[in-house]
C-alpha cells in the first residue's frame, strides 16, 4: 500500500459503554466493572485514560452510557485529565457504531490515528503497550486498520484469535492478517497455543480515522450516513454531546471486529505481550492479582482456615472461610456470590435469573450515585424506606415533588439548604424538616464540606420514578 503522512498524535477513543455482568455482584448496570478500582487505588477507566496521557497522544474521546456520564466525568476529573468530548450512546449499538462516532469527530484530522481500547482492561506493561502502539501508527500511516494481538499465556476458550500471517514490507513488528478464529473448543485451543502464531483478538485497534469509515461505508452501507446524522443532531448538554436517539436507533448493532476488521483487505496485527487482561470474570481477577502463600487473593475484612487456591472480596462485613479450595466469595452489602473457580463464567446466568425474577440486584448497589453525590438504603418496609443522603459541596437536588410519599430528613453532618414550598430554610447537624407529599422541595449543599442527612420516607408507593422535576442543574427536568 502507498505510503502516507505518519500521524502527528494518536486520539484514543475510550469505549466505556459495558455492564461486566459476570463480575457481579460488584459490577452492576448502574455502576459496571470499569468504574471500580479492582486492581489498583484507581478505577480501569481511570487507569486506561492514564495510559494514554503523554505527550504523543491527544485528549480521549470517551463514548458511554447516558446513565454512567457524571461518574465518567467525574473519575476522569479526579486524575486530572480532560477528554476532548463525552459522547453519550441513547442505546448500546456494539462497537462498530460507537467507534464511527469517534472517527466521524475526528474525520478532518489528517494528522491523527485513532486508537481505540476498551475502558474495562489491565495491562502491567505499558512500555511493551507503548512500543505495540508505535509499530501500529507506521501500519495505519500505509492505510492498515492494525489490531493489537495478545501473545497467549494458555489454551484459553474464552477469546477469539486472529492467526498471523506475512510481515508487513518494511514496518517492523507488523503482520498482515490470515484471519479471524471464533472462541475454539478446548482441544483447538491448544493445537493454537503449540503452532505459535495465533494470537488473542484483545479487542484493540488502531487507524485513520478515514481509513475506518471509507471501509465501514463499504460493508455496512447506508450505517455511516445513519451517524453521520446522529451526530448532526446531537445535542451539547453540559460537557456532554448527546446523539439524536431516532436516528441512532436505525443503525444496526455489530462489532467491529464483524463490521469490519473481518471483511477487509488492509487488517494488520501487532502482536504484544503486555501484561494483559479482560478481567472478564473473577477467575480472570485472581490469577492476575498478588496471592499469599496459599495461592489465595483476599480483598477486605477476610481470615482463613484450610484456603487454597480461591478468591475471596469483602464488603463492610468480615468474611470469616474455613476449609475452600477453588472458590470464589464475592459479598457486598446485599449480596454474596459463592462459585467454584471454574465455574466463574457462569455468573452471568445468575444475572439473567436475576433479571428475569424481576430483582433490582443486577442494576444497583445499595448505595447510588448521582450527580449531586449519593444516597444509600439502610432499610425498607411496608411503606417506608430509610435512606442515608450525601450532597456534594455546591451541589443541590432538583426541584421536586412526589405524588406518593412524604419525606422526613433530619441532618446529621453539614448544612442543609432545604426549599419548602415558598420557604427557605437552613437546617444544621441534629435539625429537621417534613415534606408533605405534592410539595415542591429542594435539598442543596452550599457549604465547603459535605452534607449527610437521614431521609424517612412513607407512603404508598416509594419507587425512585414518582418524582417530577420542575428544575434541574443536571438536565433532567
């Protein structure tokens, strides 16, 4: 292929839109796996946005749930990093879309390469992940779409591979690609293990952003038009763009390894060893974490007896084991998963019988965030609910009503400013107020510091979609 202009800067596009059902019950669709600091201080949002934050590479582009938009702004915030935008999907479309949003933003920058990566992996190595991401900027400037090959550490039934095939003339550490393998049974697995040239498929790529449309277009026609739309009628909401849901919906739901990378010519691989992982289930968790002598990782309050070989996560709670081996314990405020290690991947079937039954388990903890700061259940009953309530300094609730419930709140930390009504009131630690249901109210923090209050809620219906919002910092009238 002709060669072109080398990028000048590399634009990731942080793909940020999944739910990690089989790390429940600590990663829920309110608050999925990536948001959560499992190998480190920092969460893998973070950790992936870090990774990308030298001077070689230019501001992300972070496409994500609507749900998940303040906490993405937020954790980026919290390690000092600005994205170039936060795009928010009305609906999950799969990856092809999502990253043709990112292309068609930077469809005029001549000068960059995108490379996109999930926001939900480990990788221990970045400076074999930085070397991996120079090889593939010489392949995307001779119009390669390169994909970053995972050296395999074992037969494992749970990627798909992509099988190496010549090098690339004259750009190092570059091959073409022969093709692409779906997850094979365990005895293909190791007969790819032994041949030495299959690689993982990471889910990590790397192009101009022209290159990807001008062949998304071919295989998927009438799709880049669809987008090109959304993108015409988004809408600028805070720092967030918001893509017309109508016409998002019309586009087909694909990968982009099927949209694309498995119908084109020009697909490249650069293989790596990074030190990388999915964390697609707990066992994947556990056999990258640090163990003790027992080969166990223990997270929180844990003691053992007799464990081997298993993976235990506390909560607020001690976990007290005796006499496991190869087993996962997972236990958070209000819920506990028990599995054999081998057994990992199943969980998620234990999420879908929770959707089926009707549960709320699989969407939220007991404690959720909001763009205010947070509330948490402490205990529900036969019309009541007790909630703890934190409001970030300089943030304020919308101005609501109920039809259903009244509301007590008693402050126990900070200052309240509280709207009642026509009234104003400014509550202080050990102070109280009552919210009769059908009257508007306001909780606001104007303070340097938090407020907590208690919140008694009663009524005949306490469910959170009986509020009606009349103002809203956050756009949700």
């Amino acid at each position: 292929m002709a060669a072109e202009q080398r990028p000048r800067l590399i634009r990731p596009i942080i793909l940020s839109g999944g739910s990690g059902t089989r790390l429940w019950p600590l990663s829920r669709s309110l608050f999925p796996k990536q948001l959560h600091p499992l190998v480190s201080e920092k969460s893998l949002l973070q950790e992936t946005a870090l990774r990308v934050s030298g001077p070689e590479f230019a501001a992300p582009i972070v496409i994500c749930n609507e749900e998940h938009r303040f906490m993405v702004a937020e954790q980026l915030r919290e390690v000092g990093l600005e994205a170039e935008a936060i795009v928010l999907e009305p609906e999950g479309r799969n990856t092809a879309p999502a990253v043709a949003i990112g292309a068609l933003m930077r469809e005029d920058a001549a000068d960059e390469a995108l490379l996109v990566l999930p926001s939900d992996h480990v990788i221990r190595d970045n400076g074999a992940f930085v070397m991996a991401v120079n090889a593939a900027v010489a392949a995307a400037a001779s119009g390669y779409l390169v994909a970053f090959g995972i050296s395999p550490t074992g037969p494992e039934t749970g990627y798909g591979y992509i099988k190496r095939g010549a090098p690339l003339d004259g750009i190092e550490g570059c091959y073409a690609i022969d093709r692409f393998v779906e997850k094979p049974d365990a005895d293909t697995a190791k007969k790819y293990l032994e041949d030495g040239g299959y690689d993982w498929n990471g889910g990590m790529f790397l192009f101009a952003p022209g290159t990807y449309l001008a062949e998304l277009d071919r295989t998927q026609p009438g799709m880049v038009a669809f987008l090109r739309e959304a993108l015409a009628k988004a809408v600028t909401d805070f720092d967030f763009i918001r893509l017309d849901r109508d016409t998002f919906g019309k586009v087909t739901s694909i990968s982009i390894d099927y949209a694309v990378m498995e119908q084109t010519e020009q697909a490249a691989v650069v293989p790596v060893d990074m030190g990388w992982s999915d964390v697609g289930a707990w066992d994947a968790l556990w056999a990258i974490e640090n163990k003790d002598a027992q080969q166990n990782v223990l997270v929180g309050d844990v003691i053992t007896e007799d464990v081997r070989n298993t993976y235990i996560r506390g909560g607020s709670k001690l976990i007290a084991a005796a006499g496991l081996e190869n087993i996962v314990v997972v236990a958070t405020d209000d819920a506990v998963l028990v599995s054999s290690m081998d057994k990992a991947q199943s969980v998620k079937n234990l999420v879908d019988k929770l959707k089926s039954d009707g549960r709320a388990e699989h969407v939220s903890h007991t404690r959720v965030y909001r763009p205010w700061g947070w509330y948490q259940s402490l205990e529900v009953g036969d019309r009541y609910q007790v909630k703890l309530i934190e409001v970030s300094p300089g943030a304020k609730l919308s101005l609501q009503s109920h039809r259903h419930r009244a509301e007590h709140w008693v402050v126990v930390e900070g200052q309240a400013t509280v709207t009642r009504g026509d009234e104003c009131l400014t509550l202080n630690e050990n102070e109280s107020t009552y919210i009769p249901i059908g009257m508007k109210h306001r909780l606001e923090n104007v303070t340097e510091k938090p407020l907590q209050i208690i919140e008694v809620q009663s009524g005949s219906y306490l469910g959170e979609d009986d509020i009606e919002r009349f103002d809203d910092t956050y756009g949700r009238s």
